[in-house]
C-alpha cells in the first residue's frame, strides 16, 4: 500500500465524543434515576393506595420535585466541592514551579522519559515548556493529577442537567395518571418501554450492545417497582 493510500485511507480529521462527564454523567444518572425512582413510587403508592387515586398524583408530583431539587443539590455539592479540590492542588502546584522551577522541570522530564523519550529529547521538551510558566503549570496539572486546568466541571452545568433530566425522566411514569389512567397499567407500560429506550441510548456512550443496556434497565427498574409495590401492598392495608 502507498502512502498516498494510507493517506487517502486516514485523513486524520476525527473527533471523539465527550468522555470528561461535565454534563453527560449528571444527564444520564438524573434522566434513570427519576424513572426508576417514581416509577417505584407510583407503583407503591397504586399497591397501597386505591388505584388511580389523587393520591398517586400526589405522591408522584411531590417525587418529582423533592428528587429533581435534591439530585440538583447534590449534583451542584459533588462538582463544586471536586472543581474547588482541584483548583487546591493547581496552586499548590503553580507554588511549587515559581519556588523550585529546577526540580519541577526535572520532575517533568522524568515524567516523559517514564513514557519512553529519551533523556536528552525529555530534557528538551520539559525545558522548553517551563520557558512559559503557564504551559508549564498546565502540563504539571496534565501529568500529575490528569486534570485540563481550562476545562474543569461545572456545578451550574451538572446540577442544571441533573434537575431537568430527573424531571422528564420523573415525569413518565406519572404520565398516564395526569391525562386520567384510572390504574397503574398504562404508567407500567410506558415506564417500561422508556427504561428499556433509556438504557438503549446509552449504549451509544458505552460499549455495551443497545439490546443488552437496555434490557438491563428494563430489568433493574421493573424489579426496583415491583418491590416497592410488593411493600406497598403490605404496607398499605396496614396504615389506611
């Protein structure tokens, strides 16, 4: 084969999806999480409760909004609190090159000889990157702690994606009843058809076969629902 082929064959224009979880991860642990959890719910409220009760709105309207709020909190609590740790550890860095800017850069030469540079052409690139102090405290923070000090996460972001995610995905289940199901069977449908189209869509971010992430959704939060309604209908007669 030519290099004109090779060439041919691989431009070198790709690009790869966004692997750094800034809003990816909130979306999609939010959009589950809802689902399964009011699904979960609503089903236990049905199993304790008269079905098609307003009590089931209820309870399902009041999920929706404590978990969307809260998984918003938490999200936003996560990301800051990791986002301030890094922040922490980049001036403790930066501190280090403006006081021993000779052992930083050997540091980072040994780093890339670890790699497989040879000593003299690691010496070079180290050099030549501690001749900008703000290129050296980035590839420090690269090197040392795997972090982008440019591209650090956002809380706004993850707790904005987290809340209207768990939201919709809160929103489902609870569907049927709002437009006038007077049982829980048109919200079990619908919930499990969206677990199994769920868990299909991320596979799309994963490895994993869209058949086999999706059935596995459908199975954990069929099971999570059932159990709730097994307990609901214990429960319930109990206390009513």
């Amino acid at each position: 084969m030519t290099d004109a082929q090779v060439s041919a064959e691989h431009s070198g224009d790709h690009t790869h999806r966004d692997v750094t979880g800034g809003w990816l991860r909130p979306a999609v642990f939010g959009a589950m999480d809802g689902l399964v959890s009011n699904f979960a719910l609503i089903a236990g409220m049905d199993g304790g409760t008269e079905s098609g009760s307003k009590f089931i709105i209820l309870a399902g309207l009041a999920g929706l909004a404590a978990g969307a709020f809260s998984m918003a909190a938490g999200e936003y609590t996560s990301v800051a609190s990791q986002r301030e740790l890094a922040r922490a550890e980049i001036e403790v860095e930066r501190r280090e090159i403006q006081r021993h800017p000779g052992d930083e850069e050997r540091e980072l030469s040994a780093t890339y000889q670890q790699k497989g540079l040879d000593p003299e052409l690691a010496d070079q690139v180290a050099k030549q990157f501690h001749a900008n102090p703000d290129q050296a405290l980035e590839e420090h923070v690269r090197e040392e702690l795997g972090l982008d000090p440019n591209d650090l996460p956002s809380p706004v972001v993850a707790a904005s994606s987290s809340f209207v995610c768990f939201a919709v995905g809160a929103l489902i289940p609870l569907l049927p009843y709002l437009l006038g199901a007077g049982d829980v069977i048109p919200s079990l449908i619908l919930s499990l058809t969206a677990l199994f189209i769920c868990g299909a869509v991320v596979s799309r971010v994963t490895t994993r076969s869209w058949w086999y992430s999706g059935l596995r959704q459908l199975l954990l939060g069929g099971a999570a629902a059932a159990l709730t309604y097994a307990v609901g209908t214990l429960v319930g007669p109990g206390i009513g």
